[in-house]
C-alpha cells in the first residue's frame, strides 16, 4: 500500500494557513475518536506495514538543530499548515499508538493542551514505530497541518530525525509531564530488557538496557549490559550499534572474544568484510577453539575472495535463489572500475584496465533491495528500506547521500548525528531513489524465458552501479541474482575508457528517447546513436515516424490462429522496411544501429522462417544483425567470409546488444542448419551462447531460451 499527501488544500484550510485554529478538537473529542479507531485496528503480525512515501513537490528539509537550541512552544501555539522553524514541542503520550502508515497518537503537553501526533518512517527496529503510552518526545521544527475534517489538525513528522524519544531522567522535560521518582534501580532496568529480549520485543529491550547503563556506575555491571544491547542491535540490524555497543564492552578480559565476535559480525553485516576479518581474528586469537568465529572467520573469507578476484560460483547463487530468499551471501567485486568526474554528467564509472567482450566489469551486492516483487509495491518498499536502514545505520550515509537526488537542495547537515540519531532527510532519499534505482527480476535468466510471467520487478539500489551514465549503445550489460548485479562488457573497453550502461530500454525514434532521459533524469543524451541521429534532416526524422507507425499498424496482420503469415503481410512490410532503409543515410549510419528498422526486419526474419524459407530467413536475421548495429554481410550470398564469432569484438561499429541479438543467432542457427551449412550453424551458436552469457551474467547454455 502506498499512501501520499495530497497537493491541494481544501480551501477552507486556506483562509487558515500560518495561522493558530480559531478552534481544536477538544480532549474528549480526540480521545473518542482515538479509541474508535482502536478498536477497528487490525494488524496482521507479518503483514507489510503501509508506506507515506514523500511528494517531492512538498519537500521540506529535516531539522539539523538540538532540542536545545530550540523554543519550546505549547501545542496551543501551533499554526496551520506552517513548519515551525526555530521552535519545538515536547508532550507525553497519553494514548496506545493507532498503526497505519505511520503511527497516530495523541499527547499532552505541560499545559494540558492535547493534540493528534503522526509519526511517520521509523522501522519495527525502533520504539518510535509504536510509541507506548507514558513516554516523552520532543518534535523538532514540527509541521502542524489540517486533516481536512472540521477543526481537526495534528503534528506531522515525516523525516524520522525530527522526532526524539525523552529520556526519563532528561532535564529539558518539564516537571508536569515527569512520572515523578524513578523506582526502577539499574539490576531492574536490567532485568526489564531481558524480559523484553525473551518476549522478541527487541526495541524495548534496548530502552531499558540504556536505562540501566545510565542507573549505573558500576563498570563490570556496565560491560554485561553493553553486551547485551549489542547483542539485540545485532538482532535489530543496528549493525552500527552492536559494533559500538560490543568494543565499549570490553574489559581486558579472554572473555573479551564474544566482544570481538559480535564486532566481527556486526562489520559484516554491514559488508566491511576486511574489519569483520580483523575482529574475528582477534575474537579467535582469544578463544582459538570457539566455533561459532572459526564459521564467520570462514563466510569472511569467502567474501574477501571474491572481493579480490570476481570469482563466483553464478550456478550455486541461481540454484539458491527464490522467492523469499533474495538475498545472496556473497562480496562485491568493483576492482576493474574507477569513479571519476565525466565529461558527459557529474561523475561516471571507468575501466581501471582493460576488460575483453563478455568478462566480469563489476559484481555489485545490492546497497538496499528489500524482497518486494509486487510493482504496486516496491517503490515504497525501496524508500522506507533507505529510510529506515540510513536512520539504523548511519555510516552507510557515507556512500548513499554522494548520490545524485535530481537537485532537491541540501542543508548539509544530512546524515550529521543530531541528539544522539542520524539527521535523514526523506525527500533527499526519495530523490535519490528516484534517480538511482533500478528494477531487478528475480533473476535475468528466468526472465529471459518466453515462460516466465512478466512484469515481476524488484527496486534496489546499487550504489556503485549508480555512477554510470547513460548511453543508448553502452558498452556493458546488467543481469541479476537476487540482489546480486553482474556487469559484463558487450565489447572491448580499454583502461581508461567511461563505462556505459542503458538506464531503460532504448526507444527507435529519437524524439521519444530524448524526452524519456529530459522527463526522468533531466539530462540530453549524448551517446554515439543519438548525437549522429541529430544529424539526420528534419524531413528524414520525420518520414521514419510515419513509416514505422505503418509498419507497426501492419505487423498486426498476421492471420489469427495460424503459423503463416500471408504473403500481402510480407510484402507490405517489406515494402515499407525498403522505404525505411532509404530514410537512414549511409555517412550517418555507416557505424551506428538503425533501430527504426529492427521491427520490420524481425517480423520478415520469423515470418521466413515459419515458412520454412531458410536462405530468406538467414538473410534477414543478418541484416537484423546489422541492425542493431553489429558488422554483418547484408546480402543474398555475401556471408561466405563472415564469422559470427568476431561479433563481440571492438570494431569502428558501435553495436546495441539485447537479448533479441541472441535470440536472432538462435534463429540463424536453425537457418543454417536446414541449409546444410552446419559450420555457420555452429559458429552462430558459439556466438549465441557468448552473447547468452553476457545478458544473463553467467548462463551458457542458449537452448533455455525455448523454454
């Protein structure tokens, strides 16, 4: 589920706006509407939790300032539909928390004044996603707006830093809101957060180890407790934390090596591979014979490996793929690649050597990809895993706020640690999503087969992936293994030399292209394709549109319910396809695809083909070939010379590979073979799996295209 404030105000709301309401609910309003809504509630325990995903339209920065630095305003003072800059409020919560797509309750302040509190982005892993009644928050900068009823309001928190959980014992909460002398001792609090460790409810497990840390001066009585709240961010996937709370834990003691285990598997959670090394070396220096390190010590290494080389078992990763198990264990390997300025958008990826047609150019380990396969869904899904997994683990702002957000103007203070919690700004994530995310099948072999059904796609960001630029006729590919992104060339790229990759499938026409990358990514493309289309005439341009609508109005002619095509269909798309080779100039296209035509020529390749036209279907499937931009014979008996197994190598042609340039080798496989002419055959089918193993990312074996 996807919810989304509305652009538009009522326009009663209007006449309101910055000001205090002439009238609010009153206490007794809002408490039986709350409980109303209380006893409708129903949450399924392992159901998806809804998501307000942002308007980018709407955006307003998250506060970077202390709740110290603020003023403290009573909730009487609030103003309609205004972020209240400078100020702040701290309130009680005086109700059990109403779950939606955030968390509604309403709260008291010192005056008694009561009002609605939606809280938005918090994760299960924090207490803030289901506030219990009693405690204390402070709302920095609150944005107080109309709900659209009569006289009812309440304070909006979208970005998950602007609201802080109070400690009990903090000065700044005013002495009406205190709960009065604290009766718990340190050993209580402790004894508390483990009863909530047992009972799985690990986020009030962590408040009451932090209570009973600050209750305490007793240092050994300190390290237990720290170790156990490592122990639970561990569980959480605080990696961050646990890695803290698990080296403050430490006493000098041979005990010491359950201290750096967690360390260890706190770094590796968060793919640090080399400093989880480093602590289970350490955990393992003091307990040699411990089992559970000598494991990690070993998974440790594995990721190390295939750091350094890009050697991956791609069989063992797709055999242990499926639908609830995404997530491969394994290490990215980003050491042929270099991020540099581009000369072309901001920065770009480049070879740091030079990497042959159809080898590895990067192996990428999802930065976020949640297991979201529903397309409803996994946009959403996407940007509450960066919300959430950016406010649990803030170094990994190190990497993601780098990113392009499309221009939506920082503070500067995004991913600083304000009031002891990362600032996170959830339209600067939003628009680095937007901008960086790629959809992903389970994996790109299974989608390659006419059986699978389309239109499953994952969202996930890959970061390094990011850095590329666009290029219509790129010179690397992606596939997927769950949320493993393999990279491989699609032809010679030397040292040196900027690394492209398509950011959607390239459209024929120009025009359409070009308004695709100005609408979703702002820039103009400068690929080879479309900086020598723009030299074509106006008229040309044009002439192609019209010819290809009549194609496309003409492919529809097939005879319904029969494997012929009848010969009126052939001609006329013959005809026009002729018509078409004549708009492509040869001192434009001499080195470039002419997509326009593809079409055209693989309705007469398959059309040929079905009647058992082998020498007509051999001839168009090389010129579909050529087509796409490949160095290819085009003629009736001029293929004598050619080997389709030189397709992939760098020539002065700046070819379009896809998954239709395998499937035509396939075809011509067929050709050939029912020609007699079983050489080409085979060489064509050595090119169809080189080709296979480029789109899929490791798989060979072509014949699972009919599957």
């Amino acid at each position: 589920m996807l919810l989304q404030e509305t652009a538009h105000r009522p326009a009663a709301t209007e006449t309101l706006v910055g000001k205090v309401p002439p009238r609010r609910l009153t206490r007794e309003e809002l408490l039986r509407t709350h409980k109303s809504h209380l006893k409708k509630q129903t949450v399924a325990p392992d159901a998806p939790r809804p998501v307000k995903q942002p308007v980018l339209e709407q955006r307003y920065p998250a506060s970077t300032k202390s709740i110290r630095e603020l003023e403290i305003i009573p909730l009487s003072e609030l103003r309609v539909e205004t972020h209240h800059r400078g100020q702040g409020i701290i309130v009680r919560v005086i109700t059990p928390p109403y779950l939606g797509a955030g968390v509604v309750s309403l709260v008291e302040d010192q005056f008694g004044n009561v009002d609605k509190l939606a809280v938005y982005n918090h994760s299960d892993s924090s207490i803030l996603s289901g506030v219990p009644e009693g405690f204390v928050l402070a709302v920095k900068e609150p944005y107080y707006k109309h709900n659209g009823n009569e006289n009812d309001y309440m304070v909006s928190v979208d970005h998950p830093s602007d609201v802080i959980l109070l400690r009990f014992t903090d000065p700044i909460i005013p002495e009406p809101l205190r709960l009065g002398p604290l009766l718990k001792s340190a050993e209580e609090w402790r004894t508390a957060g483990d009863k909530a460790f047992i009972d799985r409810d690990f986020p009030p497990a962590i408040f009451c180890y932090t209570e009973a840390l600050d209750a305490s001066d007793d240092e050994s009585f300190k390290a237990g407790v720290l170790a156990k709240r490592a122990g639970t961010n561990l569980v959480l996937g605080r990696y961050d934390a646990a890695k803290a709370d698990a080296l403050a834990s430490r006493t000098g003691a041979p005990s010491d090596w359950k201290a750096y285990y967690t360390a260890g598997r706190a770094s590796y959670g968060l793919c640090d591979y080399r400093t989880s090394r480093e602590y289970l070396e350490k955990a393992l220096e003091l307990n040699p014979g411990a089992a559970a390190p000598k494991k990690e010590y070993a998974r440790c290494l594995a990721r190390l490996r295939e750091e350094e080389t890009g050697d991956y078992d791609f069989r063992a990763m797709f055999a242990g793929l499926s639908p609830k198990t995404v997530h491969v264990d394994c290490g990215s390997f980003l050491s042929n690649t270099r991020v540099h300025e581009s000369p072309l958008h901001g920065r770009g990826l480049y070879a740091a050597r030079d990497i042959k047609a159809g080898e590895i150019v990067f192996v990428e380990k999802a930065t976020f990809m949640p297991n979201q396969y529903e397309p409803a869904r996994a946009s959403a899904a996407l940007y509450a895993a960066m919300v959430h997994q950016l406010y649990d683990n803030p170094s990994l702002g190190a990497t993601v706020l780098q990113l392009y957000d499309g221009g939506i103007g920082r503070t500067g203070g995004e991913g600083a640690t304000v009031d002891g919690v990362p600032v996170v700004d959830v339209f600067v994530l939003e628009g680095i999503r937007t901008k960086n995310c790629f959809s992903a099948p389970l994996s790109t072999l299974e989608d390659t087969k006419p059986s699978v059904p389309s239109g499953r796609m994952a969202k996930g960001l890959w970061a390094h992936a990011s850095y590329m630029n666009h290029s219509c006729v790129p010179n690397s590919m992606r596939s997927f293994l769950g949320d493993m992104l393999v990279s491989r060339a699609t032809r010679d790229i030397a040292a040196g030399e900027e690394i492209f990759q398509q950011y959607v499938p390239v459209k024929a026409l120009l025009h359409e292209r070009l308004a695709v990358y100005r609408e979703s990514w702002g820039f103009e493309c400068r690929c080879p394709l479309c900086d020598g289309e723009k030299r074509s005439a106006p008229e040309k341009l044009a002439r192609r549109r019209e010819l290809l609508r009549a194609v496309e109005k003409s492919r529809l002619k097939r005879h319904p319910g029969k494997g012929l095509v009848p010969d009126a269909a052939i001609r006329t798309v013959d005809r026009l396809m002729r018509q078409l080779e004549d708009m492509h100039e040869p001192d434009v296209f001499r080195c470039l695809p002419r997509l326009a035509l593809v079409h055209s020529c693989n309705y007469l390749l398959e059309a040929h083909l079905g009647r058992k036209n082998y020498a007509k279907a051999a001839r168009y499937g090389r010129k579909l070939l050529r087509n796409f931009g490949f160095p290819v014979p085009e003629g009736e008996d001029d293929d004598r010379e050619w080997d389709p197994r030189t397709l992939f190598d760098r020539t002065e042609m700046v070819p379009l590979m896809t998954i239709h340039v395998v499937a035509t080798l396939r075809y011509l496989v067929d050709s050939y073979k029912a020609l007699g002419r079983t050489e080409m055959a085979d060489r064509c089918l050595e090119a169809a799996r080189f080709g296979y193993k480029i789109v899929t990312g490791f798989e060979d074996n072509v014949n699972k295209l009919d599957e």
